[in-house]
C-alpha cells in the first residue's frame, strides 16, 4: 500500500501546487494572511513529495517489481546502494528527485522568509509553487513513476551498468540542487517584474540563493566530470557533449548573476540586467534538464523518451521561458534604474565579467543547438565538436582570465588602472617568470601551452594580490600580517579563494592538454610497458564474479620513476541482466597527477592495455572544490544578508570621488 | 517451462481475494484522512494570523523594517558586525524605508475565510479525484521476499524433472507425461534422455513429421558432428509423410549437404523456400544452402565478396588519402587490407590512420582491430 499512497501524496502535493500557484499569483496584494497560507503549504508540498519519493526508495529497496519503475530499472541482487540511487537512474524517478529539490527550495524559503515583505513572498511562493504544478502535473501525466504491473515479472530489467556506480548517488542529487537552486532567483526575478519593486534588498534576498546554486552545480559538474573520467574509461574529462553543455550553461550564467547581484546589492545598479540574468540562467537549467528528455537529443544521458513526452516537455519550456521573456518584455521598463559609474572601476569590470561570460553561454549554445536546429529543418547532420568549443570557448575566456586579477583591486564608482596595474607587477612577473622556467625545463615547442600557463598562474596568484597586500605580508612582522589575514573581511577571502579555484583548474586543464602521454599495446601476463617513466606490469589475468556481473581483472604492478609502485587492478565487466559491459579503470594519484590504466577489449591470446599519463591533472577538480568552498565561506559572511556595504577604503585617494 | 507453473499459486490465491476487497477501502480512508490534516493545516494558517494580529494591516511594512532592524541590533550585540559597519547597515536600511514610502501602494483587501475554504475544497476535490483516475488503490504491494509465486517459479527444473520421472516410472503410459519432460531434457542437455522420451511419445500416441523430426533433432544433437543414420531415416520419413513440413526439409537438408549429396539437397532448398513468407530467420541460411548446393558444394559468395572489397578499398583509400575522413572509415579501410590479408597495407593505413587521430581516445575499435592482426602502433601517439 506504501507505493499507492506515495503515489497519492505526490498528487496531493500537486494538487496543492496548483492551488497555491492560482492563488499567489492573482490574489498577492491580499497581504499577510495569504503569505501565512502559501508558507503552509510549501512545506507540505515538500513534506508529500518527500513522502511519495520514499515510497518510491522503498518499493525498490524491497525489490517490489509490481512498481513498473523498479520492474524496469532495478534487480533483486544489486548492492543496496545502487538499489536506492537506482530510483533517480532513470527519466521517471528522477523527475521526483527534481521536484523533490523543488519543493524543497521552496520549503526553505517560506521557512527563512519570514521578513520578506508579504507581496513579496505570495509572489515568489507562488511562482515556485506554479513550477512545482507544472513539473508534477507533468510527471503524473505523462511520465508517472507510479505505474502498477498486474503481473510483476520475477527479476528486474537491472539499471545501465554504467549508472551503477557512486557517482549516481552523488552527481544527480548535486546537479539538480544547482538547477533547481536557480529556481528560486527565477522567482524572485518574476516577483520583482509583476510588483514593480527592485532594490538592493530584492538583490540581497536573491545573492544567498545564486550563491546556494551555484555552490551545488559547480560541485555537481565536478562531480560528473570525475565520475565521467573514471566510469567511461577513455580517461576524457569534458567532452563538450550536449548535456555537459546543458549542465554549464546554468554554471556560466550563474556566475555571471552572481557577479552582477553583487554591483546591483552595493550600487544599486545593473537592476535589469540582474533580473534577466535570473530568469536566463533558470531557463538554461530547465534547458540542462529537459533538452535530454525531449528525445532530441542523444548521449550517455538521455533517457528513454517517446515523442509525445518529448512535445509537452518542449511546450512545456516555451510556456514558462517565453512567458517569462514576456513579462520582462512588458514590464522591465517600469522598474527604476540604479546609479551611475564610470567605465573603469570595479562595477565596469563586472559588467566586463558579464559581457564575456554572456558570450560564452552564446557560444556554447550556439554550438549545442546549431546541429539540433540545421537537422530538423535541412534534415544535415553536422557534428560540432571538441574543435568548435575549445576554440571559440578559448578565444573568449583567455581575455577574460587576462582582465580578471584586475577586478577585485579595482574600487567602485571610479577607479585607477593603472595604480591597480602597478598593485599587480609583483604577481606578473612571478607568472611570467615560473611559466618561461616550466617551458625551459619541459622543452615545449611552438603551442598555445605556455599562454595557458601563463594565464593560469597570472589568474591564481592574481587572485591573491589583494589578501597579500592586505595583510601586508612581508611589509610588517609575521605574526602581525597573520593577525590581519584571520581578520580579513570574508568577502575578499571568497572573491581571493573564488578565482583562485579558477586559476588551479585553467592550470590542470592546460597541463593535462599539452603534457598528457598515452600508450596503447597488447600485453600478455608476466610482460611489461613503459610510459613517461613508469613502468607497467602485467602480473596476472584473473575471471571474478561480482554480485550481478562477472569481469575480466588485470592485475598491474606500475612502478614510479621514483621507486615507488602500487598495485592495480583494471577491470572489464559485463552484467549479467542486461548483458552490458563496462570498463573500470585503473587509476593511481601521484601528487596531483594520475596514471589511467585500462584494460582493454580481449584478443585471442592477448590483451589490449591502454595507459595515460594525466599530468596535473587534479587540479581540475581541486579548483572547482576551492571555487565551491569560496562559495560556502561568502554564505556564512553575516553583511552578505544586512547589507552592511564595506566601509570606504582609506587606501583609496578620496580625489577619484 | 508450463509445468512449472502448476499447484501451489492456486492454493494461495483465497487470502488474496480478501486482501483486495478490504484493501481500497482502508487506502481510501487513509488518503480522505491525509487529505484532510493537509486541508486543515493550511486552513489554520490562515486563522492563525488572525487570533496573533497585534499590528495593524498598515503598518505591515514598518513591521518588515523593523525586524531588519533587530536583526542588525541583535548581530551587533553579538558582535557579527562591528559599530561602523552597523551604521552603515541602519543608514541603508533608512533608505530603503524612505524608497518603499514613495512605492506604498492602496492596501487591496484581505484574503476572506470563503476564498480559502474555496481553495481548499479545490484541492481536496483535485486530489482525490485525480488519484481515482490515476491510482490503483485496489493493487497489494508485492515485494520480492513475500511473493508466493517466486518460491513457485523457482522451482528447480531438475526437481520438477524427477518428480516427473516418478510418476512415469508408476505409469510409463503416460504421454503427457513423457511429452513435457522431453523439451525438458534437450534443455538440459540430456539428449539420449530426450531422443528416449521422443521414442515413447512416438510409440505411445503414434510417428507424426513432427515428432519424427524432434527425436532426429535429439539424435543429431546428442551425436555431434557425426551424424545420425536413424535420424537420416526419420527425416527422410517425415519430408515423406508431410508434404509441407518444414522442419524436417530444413534439417535433411543440412543433413545432405554435410554428408555432399548436393542434388538431393537442392530440391528440399527450393520447395521450403517456395513455402516462405519472407520474415523467416532461416530465409538466408536455406538461401545461401541452395546457391551453394546449385554449385556442387563451391561457395561462389567469397569470391564475389573479395572483388567487392578490393573495389571498395581502392575507393576508399584514395578518398581518406586526398580529403581524410572520419576514424570509422579508416577503421573500415584498414579491416578490409586485412581481410584481404594485405598486411603492408594495412600497416599503411594504420599508420595515416594514427597520423590523422593522434588521440587513442578516438582509435578504440580501430585499435583493437590492429593490434589483433599483428599490426604494430608506431603513429605519432606517443
């Protein structure tokens, strides 16, 4: 009976929505009492759909096969892990998870919103509520994961080998906390144009929550680039396919919002231009979730889809976005535009921020849809690859990454260039400097490598010349330059920490694209290879059962150049239900850099072992936790919420005012 | 397996009918109650503020501003903010008061006791009737360690098998008996068990053609590449007696063509494809079967098969030569060199190949291929 009442709670839930929906968006001038109501009921909404998504937790962990959802995508031996993180494996089940953080957003801010004035908060509730209403009523109609078997069959149809891994139960919940985080600045952004009112306070309520989801994706993409390095076995760790582009599209938006959130909070300015941030990065996300859904597209993550689904959802899509687009359109005229500045100072140079990242979403959509489009109009398939992306990609961010140190030196309303410049020759020549070193010592030929080196370290010690000069490290004794740098406000540590993160995953990137070796051979157990100055064995070739697959394991002893070894072992499986097979490499950190081993189809009577060297590569990821920990630490900084603006900087000549 | 069915589900299936007639009503009852603590949940939010409402409608901002301003009060206390910056923090906050004066719009009338019963007899009614349509109410739970028919289904084919055996031993007269427990055997692998079984079936209810060919497919299976003389005979028996079985012609077919007598193979070829629809899965097999039959046992298909390919190649080279081409039509290429057993240019192309896919991450398929006919990687990779 639990399936039967999940089933029920999550249409109670829906039910709800769309009264809560019709009710704050036509009635929001009734003041506090319906505030009180839509409060109410966001925490229900969440505290059913939380119920329906256990019931769904529990028919799979019990193997209840007359659910359809667990009959197709689960299997009475899979460990209980997989088991669980199987629920969202899968169109369906993942449309309850993506309600499920829904609601939960939604939940959270009628529980912190108690100050938000009432007008306020009926329309951003009811807002939410109104995407709950969709998504539900989407999910029952036409993708319900409540569906009943008569005649349960005996065994489950198993979950993509591929998907049974951690990285399951870690990168969707992740992922969709990003996306939907952005939901809520899309209500806000909403709120704002049907009310008329924006300002600073509107700006202040909205950062947190971009800063929330943002936090949550850039982790999520992380997290899914990781997982894709280490699951698919070619070691690739972006391959600029559509639904990794759908998934940074939000990011790079999001971090524009954020950047423009911040000159909006401190000056009042930018407020349009915020609001259509917002209501562009929440369309991107729905984008990211849905454009996989619609059947249009195909890749590791697109789920099974049938064209009528794949309809509603994209009507789904043009409804919300373009009725969004709409109510800008009609309405952004009337809301009040903030202050002035000159182009150079710190607000010119986020807007600088947002001008290329703008573009960059641009680009990567352009390249994401183009084929798309060309297709079903001409009926021409083209790819646009790997070649596309870096290139235009790269030409956008290289200037962005050349201006960035500048920004966080540059103080608001009008500022020096060239005293910021001077603030930052220290740091250029150190990058300069280590950048000629490390080509010197790598030999590196005519390539776009040292430029990337050169950007990464300019962009990461950059990003510490403000915390430096601040703490005036080297200037006064240690001990003092240690107390300035714990007292130091946490806005310049996270702004320092921020693009700090950045800089370490431009230099992985860079390292990992210009120095990474790889060899391919066939080996046979008791021979051995030798790549980049390890030395690889084969010791020995070995048939194991798991729990629902039996696999090929090759055991590997790699000996470092250093001495050093380590054993590994590379597998090949296939499952035993669905008779796929999958590729566990071999992965082995040394410092920072990985060697990625994987064994290879079998031969006759050998076995085909491709190994890389993946110098640096870490910090890919390493950056992307320092970027999301910055994140965490401007959360907890208490002004973000008051708007104590920072008090005005004696350092900074009084004239420029 | 049909017989594995039988028994113990219909034993089980009273308790069942209970559950399911009590089963609705109970879900009902729990869902109009869930339905209802929701109602009144919401329902008393909207009272609640009532009975507290200790400031006037109007002063619904100042309100707003002035808990900001605790809050700001609180954090200084507790030492969050320094005193410069709470100062900034109140003269910001006297800003926006100032703004929000001048955006202080007619105060629209409160939300009425009816509007919300309204709502919530909206939702109450949405719910309830949506799961009528959606829901299965009347559907038990069946998970996997409680489901009775499992411990059925599970039963052991060897275990079924001998219960079986047990009762043909009492009564050998049984062809049911003998006639289910003979798939069952070539299943299993039990071939002269099942050519036995076939036998008695035969003996029992007398030789059709298609019974005669499922005791000549046991025997053949149970001999190998041998053969069968017996089961030549039945087959011969079987194409004898009906003159549209299929089965039979089929493997006498197979059977004439392994042992060379091609004329005679002929004639059964061309009457079971006579017979074809077009859909059957044996279509190109009994196809090739009578091209080659036609030909005294010489397969012409190969050969036409390695002028095709030589032509494809030359094609082909000479395009991913002058104006590349993806990494399938290289691996294309460089497969067909080796079916040709053109090694050199095999090696050749595999070579350009490399040159023009540095990465291995492109080469997979291409790899495997090449490294499993001997060719060595020397390409730009490293």
């Amino acid at each position: 009976m639990s399936i039967e009442l999940g089933h029920f709670s999550l249409i109670l839930a829906f039910a709800i929505a769309a009264v809560s929906a019709l009710g704050g968006l036509v009635l929001w001038q009734r003041g506090d009492r319906l505030a009180m109501v839509l409060r109410q009921a966001s925490v229900l909404q969440f505290v059913l759909v939380a119920v329906a998504f256990l019931a769904l937790v529990q028919a799979f962990v019990v193997s209840d096969f007359s659910l359809a959802l667990a009959a197709n995508n689960s299997h009475s031996l899979k460990p209980l892990i997989f088991k669980i993180s199987g629920v969202w494996g899968n169109h369906e089940g993942s449309m309850v998870l993506w309600i499920l953080i829904l609601v939960l957003f939604g939940a959270l801010v009628a529980a912190f919103g108690r100050r938000l004035p009432s007008d306020l908060s009926n329309l951003v509730l009811g807002t939410q509520s109104l995407l709950t209403a969709a998504f539900a009523g989407f999910t029952l109609f036409t993708s319900n994961p409540f569906e009943r078997l008569t005649q349960p069959p005996l065994e489950g149809a198993d979950l993509n080998p591929v998907l049974q891994d951690i990285g399951l139960a870690i990168h969707p919940p992740l992922l969709y906390a990003g996306y939907v985080g952005f939901s809520i600045c899309f209500s806000f952004a909403i709120a704002a144009l049907v009310s008329g009112r924006i300002d600073q306070a509107w700006a202040r309520w909205v950062r947190p929550w971009t800063m929330l989801s943002w936090i949550f994706l850039t982790l999520g993409i992380a997290m899914g680039s990781y997982w894709a390095y280490y699951e698919l076995g070619w070691g690739g760790w972006w391959f600029w396919d559509p639904v990794e582009n759908a998934s940074f599209m939000p990011w790079l938006a999001g971090t524009a919002l954020l950047h423009s959130a911040l000159v909006m909070e401190k000056r009042n300015a930018l407020k349009i231009w915020t609001v259509f941030l917002s209501i562009i990065t929440f369309s991107l996300s729905l984008l990211g979730t849905f454009l996989v859904r619609s059947g249009i597209l195909t890749s590791v993550h697109t789920f099974a889809s049938d064209p009528t689904r794949g309809l509603v959802i994209l009507s789904m899509l043009a409804i919300l976005i373009g009725g969004a687009f709409l109510l800008f359109a009609l309405r952004s005229s009337s809301l009040r535009q903030g202050g002035l500045f000159a182009p150079i100072s710190r607000e010119g140079a986020l807007i600088l921020n947002n001008l290329f990242l703008a573009t960059a979403v641009g680009a990567v959509l352009v390249g994401t849809l183009y084929p798309l489009v060309l297709d079903a109009l001409t009926g021409t398939t083209i790819s646009v690859g790997a070649p596309f992306f870096n290139l235009t990609f790269g030409a956008l961010m290289a200037p962005l990454l050349l201006v960035l140190p500048f920004g966080p030196l540059l103080p608001w309303k009008r500022a020096d260039l060239v005293a910021a410049g001077q603030r930052l020759i220290g740091m250029a020549a150190l990058a300069i400097f280590l950048t000629i070193l490390i080509s010197a010592l790598g030999g590196v030929s005519i390539s776009l490598a040292p430029l990337g080196l050169l950007l990464g370290f300019w962009v990461t010690f950059g990003a510490l010349a403000e915390v430096i000069e601040r703490a005036r490290i080297g200037r006064i004794p240690a001990r003092e330059s240690l107390r300035r740098l714990i007292g130091l406000p946490r806005s310049i540590w996270s702004t320092a920490l921020g693009h700090l993160g950045l800089g370490l995953t431009v230099l992985g990137v860079v390292s990992v694209s210009a120095w990474e070796t790889e060899i391919v051979t066939t080996l046979n157990p008791g021979e051995s290879t030798e790549l980049s100055g390890y030395i690889i064995a084969f010791d020995s070739f070995d048939q194991v059962a798991g729990p629902n697959y039996v696999a090929d394991t090759g055991r590997f002893t790699v000996t470092a150049p250093g001495g050093r070894t380590a054993q590994l072992d590379a597998e090949r499986r296939t499952y035993v239900a669905s008779g796929m097979p999958t590729t566990e490499a071999a992965i082995q950190s040394y410092g920072l850099s990985q060697l990625y081993l994987q064994l290879g189809e079998p031969l006759d009577d050998t076995h085909v072992i491709r190994v890389w060297h993946k110098p640096y590569i870490l910090l890919i990821w390493l950056g992307a936790l320092v970027m999301a920990g910055a994140g965490v630490l401007s959360l907890t900084d208490r002004r973000l919420r008051v708007g104590a603006p920072q008090p005005s900087r004696k350092a900074v000549p009084k004239a420029a005012e | 397996m049909a017989f594995c069915r039988i028994g113990p589900i219909e034993s089980h299936a009273l308790p069942r009918v209970a559950i399911k007639r009590l089963g609705p009503m109970i879900f009902w009852l729990i869902a109009i109650a869930v339905t209802a603590v929701a109602c009144a949940a919401l329902f008393y939010a909207a009272a609640g503020r009532e009975v507290n409402a200790a400031i006037p409608k109007s002063g619904e901002t100042n309100n707003h501003f002035k808990l900001l301003l605790a809050g700001i009060d609180a954090d200084v206390a507790s030492g969050k903010l320094g005193p410069d910056q709470a100062l900034a923090a109140r003269a910001e906050l006297a800003r926006e008061v100032l703004r929000s004066k001048g955006d202080q719009r007619a105060e629209a009338k409160p939300l009425s006791q009816g509007t919300v019963l309204v709502g919530l007899a909206a939702v109450a009614a949405l719910s309830l009737g949506l799961y009528a349509v959606l829901g299965h109410p009347d559907m038990p739970a069946q998970p996997l360690a409680e489901r009775t028919d499992v411990a059925a289904q599970n039963l052991d084919l060897d275990a079924a098998i001998a219960q079986i055996e047990t009762r043909l031993a009492a009564d050998p007269g049984d062809v049911r008996g003998w006639t289910v427990v003979a798939p069952a055997y070539v299943q299993l692998g039990r071939f002269d068990d099942a050519a036995e079984a076939y036998r008695r079936v035969i003996a029992l209810s007398g030789p059709t053609a298609e019974l005669q060919t499922d005791l000549a497919e046991a025997l053949l299976l149970g001999a190998g590449e041998t053969g069968s003389d017996e089961a030549l005979q039945l087959l011969q028996s079987a194409v004898a007696s009906d003159p549209a079985h299929v089965r039979s012609r089929l493997y006498l077919a197979a059977e004439y063509m392994r042992l060379g007598r091609y004329a005679e193979a002929v004639p059964l070829w061309s009457a079971v494809l006579d017979t074809a629809n077009g859909d059957e899965a044996w279509l190109p097999a009994a196809r090739q079967g009578l091209a080659v039959a036609q030909n005294d046992g010489v397969d012409t298909t190969t050969e036409d098969q390695q002028q095709m390919i030589s032509g494809m190649v030359t094609g082909l080279s000479d395009r991913l030569a002058t104006e590349g081409g993806t990494v399938e039509e290289w691996t294309q290429l460089v497969r067909a060199y080796i079916v040709l057993d053109d090694l050199d240019n095999a090696q050749a192309a595999y070579d350009d190949a490399v040159a023009a896919y540095p990465a291995a991450f492109d080469r997979g398929e291409l790899d495997t291929l090449a490294l499993g006919a001997g060719l060595v990687l020397n390409g730009g990779s490293q």
